[in-house]
C-alpha cells in the first residue's frame, strides 16, 4: 500500500510511520516526501523558543487548545537537541499535553536526538512537511532557545515566538541579542511572577534598540517609512499600516490560560501582515531556494565521490600533507582528473562506480 497515499487520506498510523521513515532518513520517507510535496505548502508554521523552563510548552499546549476551538487541526514538534535521549523533558511536555490527547484533530511529536544538529534540522523540515502536505493548518515547533541550531530551526517558521519568563536569573543580559533578532512575536510567560515589570521594560528597550535599523522591510529598494515604535502601554510595537512590522510584546499566564487569545491575535496579525506586505512568498521562496542548495550540494558531492580514483585523491591528498598543494590547489586538480575520467571513459568510469556501488 502507498503509504503517502494513506498519509494524504489521514490515516494516523501511516502518519506515524511515515514520520519515522523521515526522521530516520530512509529512502521510504525520502520517496514519500517527493510524493507529498505537491501538497505542502498550506500551513502556518509557527516556532516557539527560548530558554528551558520559560514555559513553551506549557504555552503550545494552550495555544493549541485555542486553535482546536477555532476548528484548526494542529501539530506539534518537540525539538531538543540538548537532551540525548527522549526521556525525561519530552516525556513531562507529554503528560503536560494531557488535555490535547485524544483529539484526533491534534498530532504531537517528539524529534529524537541523533546525529548532528545539521541533521536535525534537515529531519525536523521532513517532519513538518508531512504534517503539512497531511492537512494539519497550525504547525508548531518547540526548540530550546540555546544556539545556532535553533536559529536554523526558527528559519523554517513563518511566525516566531521567542519565550521570556521573569526570574530566571536576574541579568537581563542573559537575553540573547540573537534570539530576539528571530522573533516576530515575544512572549513573556509566568506573568504571576514577581519582576515581570523589569523584564519587560528591559525587553522593551532592547527592542527598541534593535529594531529601526535590524527590522526595515524594503519595498522595492528603498527603506519603508519609520513609524513611531512608541506609543500607549499595550498599543507600543505592533505592526503599523505600512510594510513593516516591528514585534510586540506579549504577557501570558500559561499554567492559567492567560494573555492566550490575546497571543493567538498577535500571531493571526503576523499571519496577515505576511500576506499582505508579501514577506510570506519571499520567505517561503528563501527557504525552498536553500532547500534545493543544499540538496544540489549533496548531490553533485555524490556525483564527485562516484566518479573519483580512491588511489589518485590519496595521492592528492599526501601532496597537500606535505605542503606541495593548496587545497585550492588540490581540488583544482581532483576536478580536473574527474573531468578527464568522465570525457575519457564514461563507459569505464560507469563500470568502477557500479562495482563500487555493489560492494
Ligand atoms: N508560575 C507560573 N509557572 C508556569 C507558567 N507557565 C509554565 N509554568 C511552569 O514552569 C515550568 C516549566 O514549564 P514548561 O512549559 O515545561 O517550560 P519549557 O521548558 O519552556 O517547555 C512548569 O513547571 C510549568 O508548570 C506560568 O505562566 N506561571
Ligand atoms: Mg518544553
């Protein structure tokens, strides 16, 4: 049976296994994925991340109750790099996530650990596409605010939220400038907490600061008009009228379901404003582009390694050990022999790599 075709007619099950062939990377998942793709392209990726115990989690699962009441199928993607094995924090988000269980019209997933964080979010992209191309209209996507993996992860989503919670630790510096540049949407959670007015004046000035120059939409080359980033509490930073949009701030109680509609606004304003200033389009087609780069890169790196004498790149390879060869120099020179093979004896060089494949 065709498991893409089952997917695509909402077979849970399938779906289940087809994330597995995903995430493991087979050439099964890899086949369905090409099936599906047509079908992709539909929701709305939303990622959400910051440091441990902000309370993501705990804010998926309210704002995915919210989506479920406005009729929105919805998944949810655990990513956490830090932790090797899918036991402990997964395993509380899931307990947490109580509430969710038992709603066909809800999916959760938990991204194993392995390999590098490349891989990961290589994985992490097939997952979301299947849940995607599967119909589910709201895709969220925890990451552990903590590296350059999260920010590879966050370029996958149209919408990111970057969590704040007051009292974990009390050096505002521990924001990282990094993790606000990704965020379209800042929340900060545990609102019930004392020192909730300093972190969020703290936040406020940091993105004051980082905005005017960092977040200029440019239409058609030149520079959109400025509006002003300060106004009345509660009105200050939202998106204006014209093609910019400057991210607001957002408090919430999650473990009370508080600030939750509130937040859930800000996100369908983000959603529009995508649309409507076109930023949708340019970073679907952004990320579709590096998609495609990379999977050229891996492919014409197996076309080279096909085509390459083991014996001649060994030789290279000494010549760059003693410093007779660049580099440069040696790869000119892998490509120029590889060049030759291929013009020489396409017919032999076919052979060679045939047996090599059947080894
Ligand atoms: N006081 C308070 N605690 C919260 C709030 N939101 C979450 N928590 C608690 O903070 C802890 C970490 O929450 P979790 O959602 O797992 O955070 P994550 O690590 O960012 O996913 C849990 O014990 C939650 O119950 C909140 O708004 N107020
Ligand atoms: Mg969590």
């Amino acid at each position: 049976m065709n498991l893409a075709n089952s997917v695509l007619e909402g077979d849970r099950l399938s779906l289940a296994r087809l994330l597995t062939l995903v995430e493991n990377k087979t050439t099964d998942g890899r086949t369905a994925l090409d099936a599906l793709f047509a079908h992709t392209g539909k929701a709305h990726l939303i990622g959400v991340t910051g440091a441990p115990g902000t309370g993501k989690s705990s804010l998926v699962s309210q704002l995915a109750l919210h989506f479920r009441k406005e009729g929105k199928r919805v998944a949810i993607v655990a990513v956490d790099p830090s932790s090797p094995f899918t036991g402990g924090a997964v395993l509380g988000d899931r307990v947490r996530m109580k509430d969710l269980s038992g709603d066909p019209g809800v999916f959760i997933r938990s991204m194993a650990s392995r390999g590098s964080i490349g891989g990961l979010a290589q994985a992490t992209a097939g997952v979301v596409q299947v849940f995607d191309a599967a119909g589910y209209e709201i895709i969220m996507i925890e990451t552990v605010g903590a590296g350059q993996s999260e920010v590879d992860i966050a370029k996958l989503a149209h919408t990111t939220l970057v969590v704040e919670a007051p009292g974990l630790g009390d050096d505002i510096q521990a924001i990282k400038a990094g993790i606000l540049e990704i965020a379209d949407i800042i929340v900060i959670n545990k609102a019930d907490r004392p020192g909730i007015e300093s972190t969020e004046k703290a936040l406020k000035s940091m993105l004051e600061l980082a905005h005017p120059t960092q977040r200029i939409f440019l239409h058609h080359g030149a520079p959109a008009p400025l509006p002003h980033p300060k106004s009345e509490e509660g009105e200050g930073m939202k998106e204006s009228k014209s093609n910019t949009w400057f991210p607001p701030l957002q408090r919430t109680i999650a473990i009370e379901g508080k600030g939750i509609s509130e937040l859930a606004g800000h996100i369908a304003k983000h959603d529009e404003y995508l649309h409507r200033s076109g930023d949708w389009a340019i970073r679907e087609q952004a990320r579709l582009r590096s998609e495609l780069d990379a999977a050229l890169q891996s492919a014409l790196m197996d076309q080279f390694l096909e085509r390459l004498s083991e014996v001649h790149f060994h030789q290279i390879m000494d010549q760059v050990f003693a410093r007779n060869l660049s580099p440069a120099e040696a790869v000119k020179a892998l490509m120029d022999g590889n060049m030759a093979a291929s013009r020489g004896s396409k017919l032999e060089s076919h052979e060679t790599s045939k047996t090599r494949r059947t080894k």
